[in-house]
C-alpha cells in the first residue's frame, strides 16, 4: 500500500520585527551645552565691565568731592590773659573778667592772630568795655558779643570788612519765637569755615 504524502510542517509564524527607538543625535546635545556655557560667559562679563566701568568714575568723583571739600582739624588759640574791664555804669560800678579762647580751622590762621595779638587783644577791650552788665547776663547777650568778637577778629586779620556791627542778630526771645508762623524763619545758615568759626570764654565773671 502507498502511504500518503506527509503534511508538510506549518512554518513558524514569523517574529514580529521591532523598530529601534533612535537615540537623541549627539550634536543637539553638544550645541545645548556650548549654548548655555556661551551664555553664561556673557552674563559674567557683562557683571564684570559694569562693576568695573562704573568703579573709575566713583573714584573720580570722590577725589573731586575731596579736592573741593579738604578737610578741616579745629585749633583753639587762646587769647593771652583773662580780660579784665570796667563795664558801663548801671546801678554802680561792675567790671568783667573773661577767658577768651578763639577756635579756627585753617592751620595758617594761628601764626597770623599770634602775629596781631596786640591789635586783637586792644580792639576787644574796646568792645567789652562798651557793654552793660544787663547785656551779658542772658544767653543772647553773650551769644551777640561771640558774634561781635568773630567780627572784630576777622576785621584785624584781614578777613572781613564788615565791622561788629552789621553781624547777624541773635536768635529772638522764645515768646517772638512761638508767635511767628513756621515759614517766616529763616534757613539754617551754613557753618563758618574761614577765619574765627567760633568763641569760647574760659571764664566770665561779672562783678
């Protein structure tokens, strides 16, 4: 007997072909680098040029402000002896006897009032001797004489032309004060610099 022809095998089912998932190119990779490095090296030197730039132009300005403004050191001449004189006549006879110590801030001005000590000394007398004791008793008395004393001195040393007289009048009693509106004071006037800035009395007796 004649067998019959073997089935051929069913063919295995063909695997199923996977798509490689590609890879991020390496260049996009390498150029975001390179960016952001360049961009970080901008924003450093950008920092760098305006903290840098602007550095000499503070410099300068502060040696100009230096230049213009230099700086002061306070030196206090005293004026020899007390003074001693006979003030005018009230209820009877009283004088003054006053310290006197001149304060400056220029270093060249004391040589020069030590060279004009007589005249400064003879030109004082005459003021405080043409005082009552009334005026030098209150704080705006002796506030005024500081002011005429400063012009006298500067008249001598060459300084100001402006005799005691004319100088700025003393601050007004506290009742002018309290009656006169906010805006009718005057501005603070600057602080004196040049010649005698200010006065102060070592002693003052009145008797």
């Amino acid at each position: 007997m004649q067998r019959p022809p073997a089935k051929p095998a069913p063919a295995a089912p063909a695997a199923k072909e996977e798509t490689p998932v590609a890879a991020p190119p390496k260049s996009k990779k390498m150029l975001m680098i390179v960016i952001v490095i360049l961009l970080m090296g901008i924003a450093g030197g950008a920092g760098w040029f305006f903290s840098k730039g602007s550095a000499p132009a503070e410099e300068k300005a502060e040696t100009a402000k230096a230049k213009e403004e230099p700086a002061y050191e306070a030196k206090f001449v005293p004026l020899g002896e007390n003074f001693t004189v006979n003030l005018q006549r009230e209820e009877g006879d009283q004088y003054l006897q006053a310290g006197i110590t001149l304060k400056i801030l220029q270093p060249d001005l004391e040589e020069k009032i030590k060279a004009l000590m007589p005249e400064i000394r003879s030109k004082l007398l005459f003021l405080l001797s043409s005082k009552k004791p009334s005026e030098l008793q209150t704080i705006e008395g002796k506030k005024k004489l500081i002011a005429e004393i400063i012009a006298v001195t500067d008249t001598v040393l060459g300084i100001s032309d402006a005799p005691a007289e004319e100088t700025a009048d003393v601050a007004e009693p506290a009742e002018a004060e309290a009656s006169a509106p906010a805006a009718a004071q005057p501005a603070p006037a600057e602080p004196k610099t040049t010649g005698v800035v200010d006065v102060l009395f070592t002693s003052f007796i009145i008797q």
